[in-house]
C-alpha cells in the first residue's frame, strides 16, 4: 500500500491511498489521518488494501505528490539513527572528533518530531553562517511496540517506510554533541517525501529490514549522490528493538537510518555534504565545498529498478527565516 | 490558575481546573484538553480565570490529587535542560567523564514526550541492573512560541510551571552521552507532579524565570533532599530561547530545569541518587548507596513557605515492566 497526506487545514491533513504508480490518489475511508491508521493498523489494513486495490485499478483522481503534506505532517516521536558506519567515519573528520570505539550498540537521538516539513515546500533557516546541510535517510514507522520488545516482534511492528530529509546545522552540531546531551539546535524539522509505503511494495529490495535501493540525492538540480541504503550495520529491527529498551514506542513512531553512505562513496556520492567535506579533507586536506546557502533547493527521490517511483521526490528550498 | 487532568478514557484526559488549596477542582468549560488551552491560550486565558475564581469560591467538587494524570500525558516536545552546575559537577564525578569547560550556552536534550507518567502511579522498568533513579525538577509548558524568538519574547510564552521526575537509568547513562547523540535507552518516560500552575500562582517565589522554592524529595518517604529551584545557570527564559533557535515549539512543549540542586548539597540534600553518590565519591573515595530496586517510592512535593500546596505531591512506585 501507498499513503500520503494532502491538506485539509487540520494539523494532520487528510489520508490519501495512493496508486502504486503515483498517478492517482483517494481519501482513504477506511482513516481520516495516517495517525489514526497507525493507531488501529492490524484492523484497518484489510480495508485500506481493499482501497489501494480500487485506485490502481484507476479510482479517484490525479495524485500531484507537490501538493502532498509530509505522510505524518507530525508524530510524537522522531528517533534517529546513524547506522551506516561510512558515514560516521567522515563525520569524525569534519567534526575534527578523534575517532571512537565502534559502539556495540545502534548510535541514535531524539529529533524534534511536532514538524516533519511538506516534500515540495521551503525550509526557514536562520542563517547560513550555522552550516545548512540536508541529509538524504530512510525511515520506518512503527504501530504501538511494547517495552522490551526483541528484534523479532520489532520487526512485526514496522507498518511502513518512509524517506526523510534530516535537516542539518554543521557548525552548531559538533559543539552539542561534545556535550554528551545530543543535538537541539542543530537538528531543525525534516523533510519527508509524499508517499509512506508498506514493505511490501518494495518486494525483494525490502532486505534485513533495509531499503536495498539507491537514495539519489541533488544539490540545484545536479547529481549528489546515489548511495544504496543496504549497508546499514544495524537493521530497522535492530533500531526498534533499540529504541523499546525503556520505553513503550506509540503508533506513529518514526525511527531513520541515518544519512546513506556507502564505502564507495568516491564513485556513488553522498547524501550529505558534510560527507563530501570528509572526502576532500581526506583526499585534498581540506574542505572545499561550502554549505548551502538562502534559495538553494535539495531532491531526494528512489525508485524500482524498473522505474516505479517509491516515495515521490522530495524538492526542498532553503529560505530565510 | 491551578490545572489538573483527570482521566476519562481518551489519552489527553479531561482537564480540569483547580482550587489554589487543592481540595476543589471542576471540568474546565472553556476547553476540554490542558492541550486545547495551551493552543488557544490568550483567548481562553479570561475565561478559564472565571473558571478559577468560581472554584476557589466553593464550586466543583472535591479533588484527590493522588487520582489525576499528569497535567499533559503527552506532549508533542519535551526538552530537557541541565541548569543546576552542582548537578552537572557531581554527575561527572559519577560517570567518570572529565571535568568539562562550562559551556558557553544551556545543556539540553529532547526526551521521550508521548508519555509523561501519572504522578501516584508505577513506573516500569526492566531491570534493576541498568540503576534506576529519579531526578526532581521543575518545568515550564510554553504556548506557540516562533522560531529565533528571543528571550524577552521566551519568557511571554510561559504559560505554566509544573514539576517532574524525570526517570534516569545511570549504568546506561555515560554510555549514551559518550557516544554524543545524547540520551534514548537511559531515558524512559517522565512522571509529572498532579497540578500545572501559572507563574503568578507563585508570587514572588517564581523570580527571574526560575522557581525560588524547595523541592521535597523523599526515597521511601525519609527525606532524601530540599535544594531550591533558584540556583539556575540559565532561567526559564534563556532555555526557551535556546530551544526555539532553529525551530519553532509548538505549543504544549515542555522544558525542564534538570535536576534541581543546590551548592550546599551537604546540607540541603539531592534530588537523586547519583548526586548522592557523586558526594560520596568526594568524601569517602567511592559510591556507598545503591540505586532503586522494585517497591521503592519516590515522593516529590513543592509547598509555599506558609504551606499552600503548589503541584501536589508526586509519589511513583518501581516495578517491573
């Protein structure tokens, strides 16, 4: 199944079931938001698939993923992860942190969650003297998981896949993370693209409970960065499981991966440009490629190998708050 | 104005306002959620004093606080500070970290929100082997605040102060922070003290953004500390500012003081354990007393000096989940 959320005025929007070619969309009967479906996921989703099933069959209208809304326009939790370990390794550099024992554990963080900003829409920033940088993710969301949930049942509990923009201030980052408290200012609201999608519509590239598929990432509408999200160390179940440790996770839970990085990042790209400054200071020892600046756009965008758009394309422009 | 929630069912409660004694309360008529008043809160500010009046003459019926929910079970944000530099040194004592500069801006990081726990209920927990504390603060709940809003402007947005424990596992602690993504396993859900009340219910004990009054604390109801809320690097005000740098809150978004303590901790106490422990590393070269097992109680409670009750007592009980 495919959802995305169009705007009704009310904070959650209006849940939409969506052709799995994108191309035509229908209130979903079945929930009025995607929260709500979340809510009541094991009884509603035979009423939705049975939705999905009559708008690829050609019902409702023209689906424009521009006038989408984020899927979950808020959630009441946004975990974030950094389980591709490329991309800890280059973040080391830029950060001038000393390299550090490889954690036995998923590394993650709470983001601010009350936001998840619209895929075609701009993203307010205060200034570009703090190092505006995207970073191109996938996500899950989870209906409710118990405390203490294992991998097993975690995974059980993971009801759909999502992409996500996680919006970065590269100056500010490194002096919050030396704190130990983790990142506020430096972790603004996400982007999120249109479309949230069940596992199952990524057939055989739904792997270990990772997105087997490249992210491809532009900066102003030229190529970034094409890196596969398989090659996350901790799979999506391992980060929910992580996350239950102590706490119950509620129904709309949204847990990232982390920016896509791949070792190969010299020939597939990046999903951040704070990667490829850990590239130049590695390879030209220093870093030459300036953060973005007001009215700079970034797209995200995944599809089959067939051609099949996965979660629609994400365009974003920064703006000035 | 004094507000409690009451429980009927839906996850938001009923709220209800509350005489300034404590014994009285009655549904609010002019909004049915402490989230719905915080979301239109100038409006229905007038009217909800009405409301207040009529209950501090008689009206409504009798309240036994031990029966409420938190004043908000579940916010979209909960931001955390560490304002208290006592706390801040003792805990490094704890947790073996380095002594560290003193940061130039607050300490602070986003917990879990969805769930803030019932202050006379239990509190889940795994396993006692991850050291199981309480930590004792105040908080202040903002209505919508805007993005970069300073601080003159934070302060105005500061519509209630309750008091919360927040929940703390100390073995997993210093292995998050070192990681610098700050806290996710060691941080489980929150309990908050049964009555949110406006800074004027203070008097001229909420001062420069800050509560200048005892926090009670007790451990198995023996007295366990008493340090004042004054003694705050940063107010109220400073934190809100800091929060909302890069992002705008949302209102019903919850900041925290961290764990009220005081210089003269000798004297006055803590408000947890680890505190204690970290005065026991001081003076005696190592930690003696142990963490919180099954069964144990923890009591808060916040009276003015002429014994007027503040946000009723928080009493949480260790069990496991």
């Amino acid at each position: 199944m495919k959802f995305a959320t169009l705007p009704n005025g009310a904070p959650d929007g209006r849940l939409h079931v969506v052709s799995r070619d994108l191309r035509r969309a229908a209130p979903a009967a079945a929930a009025e938001t995607l929260q709500a479906a979340l809510e009541n996921w094991t009884a509603l989703a035979p009423m939705l698939a049975a939705e999905y099933e009559a708008v690829n069959a050609g019902g409702g209208a023209p689906f424009d993923p521009a006038k989408a809304l984020a899927p979950l326009p808020r959630a009441w939790q946004w975990l974030d992860g950094s389980a591709f370990e490329s991309h800890g390794d280059l973040m080391d550099k830029v950060f001038g942190m000393e390299k550090k024992e490889r954690n036995p554990k998923p590394l993650m963080y709470q983001g601010v969650s009350d936001t998840f900003l619209a895929p075609a829409g701009d993203a307010p920033f205060v200034s570009t003297d703090d190092g505006i940088d995207f970073e191109g993710e996938f996500g899950i969301i989870v209906d409710s998981t118990p405390m203490h949930a294992g991998k097993t049942e975690a995974e059980k509990h993971i009801r759909l896949v999502v992409q996500i923009n996680d919006w970065s201030l590269r100056v500010l980052a490194p002096i919050e993370m030396k704190t130990g408290f983790g990142w506020v200012q430096a972790k603004p609201p996400c982007g999120m693209a249109p479309v949230a999608v069940t596992p199952d519509e990524l057939g055989a590239y739904w792997r270990d409970c990772r997105v087997d598929l490249p992210l491809n990432v532009t900066w102003n509408d030229k190529p970034f960065g094409a890196a596969n999200g398989y090659a996350m160390r901790f799979g999506f179940d391992d980060l929910v499981a992580h996350a239950a440790y102590s706490r119950a996770l509620v129904a709309g839970t949204i847990i990232g991966s982390g920016t896509v990085s791949n070792e190969t990042y010299r020939t597939v790209g990046s999903s951040c440009i704070a990667e490829r400054r850990g590239i130049e200071i590695l390879d030209q020892g220093e870093a030459r490629t300036a953060y973005m600046t007001f009215g700079d756009a970034v797209g995200m965008e995944v599809r089959l190998p067939d051609g099949t758009p996965v979660f629609g394309a994400l365009r974003q422009r920064v703006v000035k708050a």
